[in-house]
C-alpha cells in the first residue's frame, strides 16, 4: 500500500480509481476485519501525539511543594541537627517520626491523585469519539481512534469527521471548516477530481479530521489519520489540558485559605505565649515550640482537601458512568444536585426506542402487523373485509397468534398494491441497515428507518429484489425544517424515469401532495380525502402510535442530475399511505419519573411527535396526568411573558423544533429553574449548551450535541439521567460529610492546643517553675493528621447514598457548601472535642481541677488517644448533620475497615517501642483506654441528642425535616 506521502499528487488530486487501488482499498466492502487490525499495528492509532509525560517521581515530589510541609522539612533537618549536636538519644527520634509522617502524607497524595488520574482517564476512554465504518461489507461503529488508512467512513449531519479522507460518493454534502479554514460559512462538497494545486479551502473532493458535517452525508475513503491530517500537522503536539477547576473547588481552596490565616493567627499567639511565658531557655525547647507551630498548621489545614475533592469527584464520575451517564464536565456533578427541571425528549429517552410498525393506512383499507423489536417476524393481516388472500411470498402466521387473529381478512388486489408501494418506499427511503448476530436482530442507524426495513421484510419485500428494482442515485436528507427524506432511484422497470420516494410527517408531506394511489391508478387528492387522512393521523396518534407518510413521484430520468437534486422534486408527490409505529414507553421509566418527582424535580417532555401521542405516553408515564400540551406552532405564538408562565404550568410540548427547545430553556431559567436538557441533533447544540445541565445521547445523539452537552447517556435512558442526579447529589453529599469530619475533628485539635497553653496553669500543664507543657507534642499531631484525616476521610467520600437523597427537595442554586447548620455542628463538636480532651489531662496530673497523679509523658499519651478516639467517633456524626448516626450504621463497608485500619496503627504508635520513642508516648493499660473510649464517646452521645432536639424543634413547627448529610 502507498500513502499520500509516497505518491507525487496530494489525495484530492488523484481519481478515486487510483486512491482505491494505492490504498488497497474496498468501496463496497471496505476492509476486513484482519487487514485493519494490521494496519492499526502499522500505522498506529489516529489520535494527536500527547503531551509530555510526566514521570511518577516528579508527580511524587511535586507532594513536598507545599510551603507548610517545606517547613516540616527544614524543621525535621534542624531537630537533626540538634540531635547531632546534643546526642542525647540513640537515634533522632523526633527527625525521624516527623520525616516519615511527611512522607507516608505525601505518599497518601500521590495515591490519591494516581486514583484521580486514572478514573479521569477511564472516563475518557468511555466517552471516545466514534466513527462509522464499512468492514467487510458490513456497516458498524467503531472507536475513531481505530481507523486506518483505506477505510470507507460514512458521515452525517452532526458528525465530527474523524480522519482526512476523500468523497466517493456524496449526497447534498455540506461541511463546516471554521475550526480548519477560518470559513465561516458551510462548504459544499462534492467528488470531482481537481487536477491543479489548491489551497485547503478550495478542496471541495475532500473531508478533513476535526470538522463537522452541516448537511447530507457521504462515503469518504480515510488516506490520512493522527498527526498526518491536516489538523494534525497544524496542532503540532497536543498540549495537555489544564485540570478542571470547579467552583466547589474554589470554595474549598478559599475555606483553605481562611483556615490557613486563623491558624497561622493562633499558632503565632501559642508559640509568642510560650517564649514569653514558658521561659524558653535553650535553642532545643526553642526549636520544639517552633516545630509545634508548624506541626498545629499542618494538622489544622487540610491542605489535601483540594486532592481529596478530586478523587471524590473522580471516583463518583466514574460510578455514574457505570451507570450509563458519562460527565464530561465536573461542574456539572455539583449543578446535577440544583436540578428542578429534567426536560426530555420521548423518544429513546422516555419510550424503547424500538419503533414497530403496527398499522399502514391506505386509500383501500388497514393492514395491522405483529411482532415486537427488530425481528422481521409477524403476522400482515387486513382489517378491512372481503380480503381473503395472502400473496404466496408473505410470512406465514406466528403459532402463537390469537384465534381472532387468525379469523382476520387476508391481503389481496388493490390493497396488496398499495401496501407493497407503501412499504417499498418506506424501505428505500431509508439510510438504516437491519443485521442480524450472536446476539439477534439490531439496526444500525434510525430506529424509525430501521422498523420500517423489518415492516418491509415481514410483507415479503426483500433487499436484494428491493436493490435490483430500486437503485439509488441521489438524496435529500432529512431536516427538521422540512420534516421530510427524499431518495431517487432508476427503475429499472422504466429506465426512462427516475423515481422519487419520500417519507415525512403526514402534515408536512400532506401539503407536497396532489394525488393518491388507489390500486395500480392513481387519483386527485381532494380537500376532502385530505382531511379525511389527517383525521386518521389522529386516530393514530390517539392509538400512540408514531406516523410517517410515505408518497413518490415519476421523473424524466434526462431531467436533471439526480446528485444536484433540491426540494423541489418534493412537490406534486402522489400520496400512498400513513404508517403507524409504537415505540412503548421503557418500563424502568414510570418509576424514575416517580423517584424524579419525590425528589422535588419536576419532568417536562419535549418532543416532536405528534401531540396526542405525546399526551398518551406523558400520561402513561406520570409526567402529565392532566393531559395539556402546547404545540411549537402554538408556542411561537407566545410572548415571552406568556411563555414564562405557560412553562410553570404545562409538562408536555409536542411537534417542537430544535429552535423551541432554547426559548423553553430560557422560560424556565428566568423562572428561576435549574434544568437538565436532552438533545440529540445539530440544532439542539444551542438548547444544551444555555441548560444548566446539557444531556446528549450517546447512541443516537450527534457528535455535535455530545460536544455542546455536560452530559453524555450511554444508553439514552431517562432512567439514567434520574440516576445521574441521584450519584451528583450522593458526590455532593459526601463531600459534606468529609468536609463536616476533616473541618470539626481539626478544629478540636487547633482548641486542645491552644486552650492548652492558656490554661496551662489551671490545668496543671504549668511547673513550679513556671515552665509551660504542651498537651500535645508536633509529632503527635502529626500522626493524629495522617491517621484520622487518612482512610476515615476517604472512606466518608464513597458513603453509598441513602433512601433519604431522592426524598429531599433539589439544593438551593448558589447555596455554599458549608452552610450555617454545618458550622454550628462543626463547631459543636470542636467544643466537645477540645473539652473533653483537656479534662482527660487534667484527670491525668497531680495538679489542676481535678487530681491525678500521672506524669506529663502519660497525660500527654492520654491527651492523644483520646483525640484519636475522638475523631473515630466523630467520623459517624459526621455523616449527617441531622439523622441520627445509627441509620445505616454499617451501610458503609469502606468505613468499617478504615476505623479498624486507624484503631490498629494507633495501637503500634502506643506499644510498639520503637514508635513509644519516636512519638514519645508510654504503654497505657485497659482502664486507661475505658477513660480515653468512654470521655470520647460524648462527641456521638452529644450530637445525638442536638439532632434529636432539632428534628423535635422540626417537628413542632410542622417544618419538613430535610434529611441531608
């Protein structure tokens, strides 16, 4: 095979006879399965080179970049130091404990930025562009970075081109170039060859990696990939995108700072207290008091929340993919809790989207199908009398068929005739194609295509007949303006002639009609019959059914070129029939609608569908009892004042375009609503992009509405968005809950420390001599840091949700993550903390309140415990502010292994000798531990009975108790 590279002629300046053959390529069949698999080992992946590679010893030690753990690290040199200078010990005990906290926190970073990373990158994976392509002769979708050279690709409206290739057959193809060429406008293309040099802009035969398809679709043979596109040669290397900064990460990193300034405040006091009333006396004590300070900084600041946020929000982005919903923006996990509106399409979303025909409707009778999904089995049966017949090549009835069914009139004459037109058009004006695996009958393409290609095969009409009548040999695609497809074929019966099917919305199609198939003949389409047809697109509509009309017409085949045909061959159609399809409502729908309303979200259907069938399924689904509807024609009518308040009211809008979705976007945003939107096409890209959260389908959605959407449905299932926002308020949830343990178990800490040293001399924690004793030492707190801001914290971000989530009201939009509930328990539960720990050294010493008779290494081991212990109760507080800890106490399987984790290492820092001397605490005996677990436990019995007075208070008011963590 020869690239582009080793032939003198650029691609678009070469046949595509002679690309074909340089490329070894396929138009019918494309590549085998087997070639392009060689070919991906050959020529690599189409994807842009990354971005330089960051080492994992670089990521590690850009952990020690902090300025606070810069400080742990000068000051761990200098307590060496001194104890080189002094050697008053075997080994610098203290050097060492404060060195291998710092690094045993860095390492705990590094994991969990590894984590991040690595979830951010499954996420990626997941969410990867897709192409479709032809191998061996077979239509599929593939990942896009596994295309090779000399594949055929097809391209449609909405689809990001996903290599450089060259046209081998189009249809009214128009592509967008800006992001290549600067072109603004759309640019037409064609496959005529060009045979002089010609700037990118000028090469109408070509299609180009990272542009969009505006209109039509088209093959294109790929003869450039990765960095040999055209974009790839001008990106150069792709550089690596700046992580996401969410706005919940800038308040954190803002309630960092402030934190951080308090601190240092009270730090600053401790140690200028202690110089000035601690009579420090040698360079040694100095440094000690020094260290503390820092060491007290470092416990109080969670420095490695912002890392910690990361992983939380990683690690549930990557559970809500598993549940069919791929977040391709984080803020949208943190608006996913807000959401007042969930505004959907039906069909795919709320229905199967599996479209079976069920009804065809023409001039001499119905005919009603059965059957369910993609399989071309079921029984064709008229229901008009008199019809005793089936043609010899109809499927025979199913076994399983009812009696009455089998009583049914059979198909013959003009009915047959007009049926066979019907379905034939239906068929071929169609871009569906129905295969059959391992797995059964699927359609790749349309599903509204793809029922009726089965509708076809079920009356006996079969491709390859179909093919060798009908050849195709022109398009107008579908648009939303029109609401119409056409194809041309030559008939091949009357090669004099070109053939024009087209299938539409009956209304639209309707008005491009003036006569009718009755039989072989063919009538005037009066007024009369007109309404008559469109009364029964109402009785179809009332049946919920989905209905198409289908109508051709007979062209001189010298006419026109049939590739530059326009929407004027769509006029003086003859009109064959209307065909109903039902496209049942998902069964897991009903009860998401539900769980989607308790939860204080109100549902809102947007389709274009017919407005009594989106009325019946709106019902079916609980979305609008009341059965009101208001209609694009209906809604352009409004004033925007009248918009505003029809949206309050109304839950179903039926035959809306694209362009309706944005106004009712805005309606319900200057209304105050928080709204999720679904889109599909090109033309939804505006309404997702203006929704606070943007879903696109990542089955039938564009690439262009994947790209404008927060939000990707893997599935296209409603069910999965109500999941969405279940996962994004347990996300949120739980980053409360660490926020609530980390803020209020550091802020005992910071209150133990500083009380301490005031009340040193109350306390007894003050010599004869004058000489002030810190209730903790800087290598304790430290520890105390690393083992309850550690595995606890972390295991509180995976708490799984409770009943409660999908029971509350959506969260305020712009409420701030700690609210001032939060910091009442917060800061109730320091209080207890720092109360509770100061009494227990009290209790330890011989002076003070309450007599002891310890030295100051025992009620400074005590004073430590019980903080520990404190922080361990306190991480089943922390899991509501309000509900009581005891609900689904054990629910969390994370949490109960990480208490056990942090009991076991403060068991070692206690008893292990080596760890008695670099923490410098003593063995303490089990009624000591009794005290510790006993004064410790107030912090749950306490906070127990504040939340049980405040859901009494709630109650008593007759105010619902929210019950959010």
């Amino acid at each position: 095979m020869h690239t582009s590279e080793q032939n003198k002629k650029d691609s678009y300046q070469q046949s595509i006879q002679e690309l074909v053959s340089a490329y070894e390529a396929d138009t019918r069949l494309g590549l085998s399965e087997t070639e392009a698999l060689a070919r991906l080992e050959r020529y690599g992946r189409n994807e842009l080179p990354a971005g330089k590679v960051i080492p994992r010893w670089q990521k590690f030690l850009a952990q020690f970049q902090n300025v606070l753990v810069i400080l742990l690290l000068i000051a761990t040199a200098i307590s060496a130091g001194l104890w080189l200078y002094e050697r008053e010990s075997a080994l610098p005990y203290e050097a060492i404990a404060i060195f291998a906290v710092v690094l045993l926190n860095a390492l705990m970073g590094y994991i969990q930025e590894s984590r991040a990373e690595e979830a951010v990158a499954a996420l990626r994976r997941m969410s990867a562009a897709r192409a479709k392509v032809v191998r061996d002769g077979v239509q599929r979708s593939v990942i896009a970075a596994e295309l090779v050279p000399g594949d055929i690709i097809l391209v449609e409206e909405g689809d990001t081109i996903p290599a450089d290739a060259r046209l081998i057959q189009t249809t009214a193809l128009q592509t967008s170039e800006a992001a290549l060429t600067g072109e603004s406008l759309p640019v037409s293309k064609d496959t005529g060859l060009i045979t002089e040099p010609s700037e990118l802009g000028d090469r109408h035969n070509m299609i180009f990696s990272g542009t969009t398809v505006t209109f039509g679709r088209a093959y294109a043979l790929v003869v450039a990939i990765g960095a040999q596109t055209q974009m790839g040669r001008i990106a150069g290397m792709l550089a690596m995108v700046p992580p996401e900064t969410t706005l919940l990460q800038k308040e954190l990193a803002h309630i960092g700072k402030l934190l951080g300034i308090i601190v240092m405040a009270i730090a600053i006091i401790m140690i200028t207290t202690i110089i000035l009333i601690g009579k420090v006396s040698s360079l040694a004590v100095l440094m000690d008091v020094l260290i503390l300070g820092v060491a007290l900084a470092v416990a109080a600041i969670p420095e490695g929340l912002p890392a910690v946020v990361t992983a939380v929000l990683a690690l549930g982005v990557q559970r809500m993919a598993c549940r069919n919903a791929i977040v391709r923006h984080l803020p949208a996990v943190e608006t996913l809790g807000s959401a007042t509106i969930i505004a959907s399409d039906k069909t795919g979303t709320l229905t199967k989207n599996e479209m079976t025909v069920r009804v065809v409707i023409t001039a001499s009778g119905r005919i009603e199908m059965t059957g369910t999904g993609y399989s071309p089995k079921g029984e064709v049966r008229s229901c008009s009398p008199g019809n005793n017949d089936y043609p010899d090549n109809f499927p025979q009835a199913d076994p399983g068929v009812m009696e009455e069914d089998k009583a049914s009139g059979r198909i013959e004459g003009a009915l047959r005739h007009e049926l066979e037109w019907a379905l034939a058009i239906a068929d071929r004006a169609s871009n569906a194609v129905l295969q059959h695996n391992a797995d059964g009958w699927r359609v790749e393409g349309d599903p509204t295509e793809g029922a009726l290609i089965v509708a076809a095969r079920k009356a006996g009409l079969e491709a390859d007949a179909l093919d060798a009548r009908f050849e195709r040999v022109g398009e107008l695609p579908f648009t939303s303006e029109r609401k119409l497809m056409t194809t041309l074929h030559a008939n091949k019966k009357k090669r004099e002639c070109l053939l024009v099917f087209t299938k539409g919305a009956p209304d639209a199609l309707l008005t491009r009609c003036s006569l009718e198939l009755v039989g072989e003949e063919t009538r005037a389409l009066t007024p009369e019959r007109r309404s008559e047809i469109l009364k029964l697109n109402e009785e179809l509509a009332a049946e919920a059914l989905r209905s198409l009309g289908v109508a051709f017409r007979s062209l001189p085949a010298d006419a026109f070129e049939a590739d530059r045909a326009d929407e004027s061959i769509e006029y003086n159609l003859v009109f064959v029939g209307l065909i109903g399809m039902l496209d049942p409502p998902r069964e897991e729908a009903k009860n998401a609608v539900s769980r989607a309303k308790a939860a204080g979200i109100r549902p809102i259907m947007i389709t274009g569908d017919h407005p009594v069938t989106a009325t019946v399924i709106a019902a079916q689904l609980g979305i609008a009892e009341d059965r009101r509807v208001v209609t694009g024609a209906k809604l352009e009518q409004l004033s925007d004042e009248e918009l505003d308040r029809t949206v309050k009211e109304v839950s179903v809008y039926a035959r809306v375009n694209p362009e309706h979705k944005l106004r009712i976007v805005k309606a319900l945003q200057r209304g105050g609503e928080v709204t999720a939107m679904t889109g599909d096409g090109v033309n939804d890209a505006p309404a997702l992009k203006t929704s606070d959260i943007g879903v696109a389908m990542g089955i039938t959605g564009t690439d262009v509405s994947r790209e404008a959407a927060d939000m990707v449905l893997t599935d296209d299932n409603f069910a999965s968005i109500v999941a969405a926002v279940e996962e994004g308020r347990t996300i949120f949830s739980n980053i409360r809950k660490f926020l609530r343990y980390l803020l209020s178990s550091n802020i005992g800490e910071v209150l133990v420390m500083f009380f301490g040293v005031l009340l040193a001399n109350i306390i007894g924690l003050q010599t004869e001599d004058g000489l002030i004793v810190l209730p903790l030492l800087a290598t304790q707190l430290l520890w105390i840091n690393f083992v309850t801001d550690g595995a606890p914290a972390l295991a509180l971000g995976v708490d799984p949700p409770g009943a409660h989530v999908m029971r509350r009201p959506p969260r305020a939009k712009g409420e701030r993550v700690i609210t001032p509930e939060m910091w009442f328990g917060i800061a109730f539960v320091g209080v207890i903390t720092a109360i509770g720990t100061l009494l227990v050294i009290d209790a330890c010493l011989p002076q003070g309140l309450i007599e002891g008779a310890g030295s100051i290494p025992y009620a400074q081991t005590m004073a430590f415990n019980t903080l520990v212990l404190f922080s361990l109760f306190n991480v089943l507080n922390a899991r509501s502010d309000k509900q009581s800890a005891f609900v689904g106490l054990f629910s969390n399987k994370w949490l109960w292994s990480a208490i056990p984790l942090s009991l076991l290492l403060q068991v070692a820092v206690i008893y292990v000798p080596f760890l008695q001397h670099a923490f410098s605490t003593v063995s303490l005996s089990l009624r000591d531990w009794l005290l510790c677990a006993g004064v410790a436990s107030s912090v749950l019995w306490l906070r127990e009975l504040s939340k049980l007075i405040y859901r009494a208070a709630s109650q008593a008011s007759r105010s619902p108790v929210a019950q959010q963590p």
